[in-house]
C-alpha cells in the first residue's frame, strides 16, 4: 500500500482515508477478492478517477461499463468479457475473442473459460449502475452474487451518485462493502483548485484569489468541475486591474471590490458552459444575457438541437393534438366560435412535464430523414439536463422519468433557425 501511496502522490490528493480503505479489499492479488464493493458519493467526488488510477496500477484483469452506454443486458455482458479477453489477449497474442451472451448463465460459462486461461483477479467495475435498475431487475442481484455463482476470484465494484439503499427490491441482494465518498471542504477545494494552478502569478496570491472565488461560489456549487473552470475564466477578470497598473497585487480589498459584481454576475451561468469565444471576452456577462448569444453559445450536436425542440414541442402542446400536429396527413379544422378573450399562448402558461417517450416520438416525427435511436442519442438527454436545458419533475419513474423544458420561447427560436426548422408551424397556438 505504501507504494501506491508514494504512486499517487500528488496526483490524487484529499482522498487518501478511502483510497487506503479501497486498497485493503482489492490490493493484494493472492487474498480472496470480496464478493462486492459499491462506491457512492456526490458527483465529482473521485469515484471513477480513484476506481480506475488503482486498478491500473494493479494490472488485474479489468473490465469497466458505463450502463448509461448499453441499453439492455446482452451488450453489457458482450463488453465486459470482449474487454476481459482483449487484456488477456494483449499479453499473449494480437487477436481478440468476441463473445455472444444472450443470458446470465452464459457470461458465467465464458466467465470461467477467460478466468482459466489468465488467473488474475478480474474486477468488473459497473459504473452509473443505478441505470440497470431500468434493465432488469435480476441483474444486480445476479452481479452481487457473481463470485458465489461463477467460483471465480472476481469482484464487482459498483459506482452510483446514490446510497444503497435505493436499490432494494423484493429479490435477495448480497449487501456489498459500501465505501462513501464524501463531498469536499472548503480548504480541500482550495488545495485541489491550487494544484491545477497554470499561472505565474505567486502561490499566496492565487491562493487569496481562490478563497474569495470559494466564498462566493462554495455555496452554490459543490462540482469540483464547474468550480475549476468558473475560476479559470473569471482570474483573468481578477488579475486584469494589476495589469494596467490600476492596483497593487497585496491590495485585496480592491481586487475583491472590483470582481465582487463579476462573481455574483456569472453565478447564473455556474453549468452552463460556453464556448471559447465568449469566455475569452472581457464582456463576458454583458454578451451572455443576450437571448441569441446565449443560445448559440450552447454549440449543440445536431441531433441534440432537435431532441431540445422536440422537448419544447411537448411542453407547450397538449397531448391530445400530438396526431394532429405531427402526423404527415392534413385534417379539417371544426369551425367554432371562439371568445378571444379566452384565448392565450401556451407559451405564457407552461412548460407542462412529458414522458421521454413522447418527446422520442416528436423527435422522430420532425427529422426529415431516418434516425436509430441509439444509446449516443439517448445520451444527450441527461446531457441537457446537466446544461439545465431540461429538468427531470418528481421522482423516477418505475418506467421512465418525466421531463420539462427549460428554455424560453426565445431561445428555442433561435436554436430551430439553426437547423433550419420553423417551429412554429408545429405549435398549437400558431396553427389552431
């Protein structure tokens, strides 16, 4: 262990009390591996780094999945044993043996046959593994009890943002090790910040920088990702008086008087990254509240534009007028009496929740050409959620989650010109 520890010195830092926990179950190679570990903790905690940085270091034969990349079973069990031969293969021939499991029984059969031929402990790590709730509900009891069922040396890591607990079914489940990753402090957020310090300026000065960032933004964000770039892009702001000679680098009230409004001003865009071009200027916050720069700033896939208006299209129209609204056919229209006083724009009314379901079929109804939806696309979805495109309402779902859109009226119209797609035409309120 204390070689791994002289490894990673430096290179990993502030989590050394569940890197020597993690070290102790799986480190030495001729114990028994434990039957199942899960990893859970905050988001940009070090999970997956910490998982990966050891099992590296150890060379077992490793296999790692994200479950948010395979949409049922049999790709999960293809990947794992293709990637558990592949690193076997590495070390003796140049050819790789593919593998097709259409059950649990056999990727326990191939299991053993790799296990015979490289006696190394194998560790499949599962990482999102919450998303295999929505697979099967056998599949984590299987995969908890792995070792019992195969009679091989191998251990099951699970990583999940969640605690255990919501993981129970009525199906027995071996409890695993639990191994909890805690969310930073403020002075771990500093020592990690300062570690990626890329600056000339001296260590006390980014330091005081960095304390005055952290006293703003630590109550907001806990992301050791989004924090480490929000303090990237907002230094240059900070430094930018002593350039021109304005100030002195030791006279921190003013520097904090000048970037103060500057912090408090790009807390609204803490996830929402932008492109280089706007986070090298100077106008930075003035230049973002434009509706259009805004929207353009985002750089979406293609598909990913689509799928956004799809989930517009759900949220400001009623269900019940989808057939009529996305179907190719023409209908005739009931002429009645309206009262223009009742009428108003649903755009002023929602955004209503939807299903993934039904914004998957308005996607698939606006795109001209044929599309497959597959695991990449699907991937947008939680992506856009993180931007804050997208909300999920409520709780989940036992079949899907339920959506809304965040954008405004504005925004969507000026992501659809850039496909060039006029949302209006699809839009309750402008055809009926």
């Amino acid at each position: 262990m204390e070689k791994y520890l002289e490894y990673i010195d430096g290179k990993i830092i502030c989590r050394k009390k569940v890197i020597m926990q993690l070290y102790s179950l799986i480190g030495y190679s001729d114990e028994p591996m434990p039957y199942s570990i899960f990893i859970y903790g905050h988001v940009a905690t070090g999970k997956s780094l910490i998982v990966q940085d050891m099992l590296s270091y150890l060379k077992y034969n490793v296999a790692i999945i994200n479950c948010i990349e395979h949409v049922n079973n049999r790709y999960i069990f293809d990947y794992i044993l293709s990637d558990l031969s592949l690193n076997f293969n590495n070390l003796s021939t140049n050819k790789q043996t593919y593998y097709k499991c259409d059950n649990f029984l056999d990727f326990i059969i191939n299991l053993k046959e790799i296990f015979i031929k490289d006696t190394r402990p194998i560790i499949i790590v599962l990482d999102k593994c919450d998303k295999l709730r929505d697979n099967d509900v056998n599949l984590l009891s299987a995969f908890s009890k792995l070792k019992e069922l195969s009679n091989v040396n191998v251990c099951v890591i699970f990583i999940s943002d969640i605690v255990w607990e919501k993981f129970c079914t009525k199906i027995s489940i071996y409890n695993p090790i639990k191994i909890y990753f805690s969310q930073y402090t403020r002075n771990e957020f500093i020592e990690i910040l300062f570690s990626n310090k890329s600056y000339d300026h001296d260590s006390i000065f980014y330091k005081n920088y960095l304390k005055l960032f952290l006293s703003v933004y630590f109550l907001f964000c806990r992301d050791i990702n989004e924090l480490r770039y929000m303090a990237k892009i907002n230094f240059s702001k900070y430094v930018k008086p002593i350039e021109i000679d304005q100030t002195k680098r030791n006279d921190t009230v003013f520097l904090w008087r000048n970037i103060s409004a500057t912090f408090k001003a790009n807390l609204e865009f803490i996830y929402l990254r932008v492109s280089e071009k706007f986070t090298n200027s100077d106008q930075l916050s003035k230049d973002i509240e434009s509706t259009m720069r805004l929207a353009l700033s985002f750089e979406l896939p293609y598909y990913a534009k689509y799928m956004l208006i799809a989930s517009y299209l759900a949220s400001y129209n009623p269900a019940t007028h989808d057939k009529y609204l996305f179907m190719k056919q023409k209908f005739k229209k009931k002429r009645k009496i309206i009262n223009k006083k009742k009428i108003m724009l649903n755009t002023f009314c929602g955004p209503y929740n939807f299903p993934i379901s039904r914004m998957i079929a308005i996607f698939c109804a606006i795109l001209i050409e044929k599309v497959d939806i597959n695991a990449n696309l699907l991937s947008q979805i939680p992506s856009m959620c993180q931007l804050g495109l997208l909300s999920i309402v409520g709780n989940y779902n036992l079949n899907e989650p339920k959506l809304k859109c965040c954008v405004s009226y504005d925004f969507i119209l000026v992501i659809s010109k850039t496909v060039g797609f006029n949302i209006q035409n699809y839009l309750y309120n402008f055809i009926c």
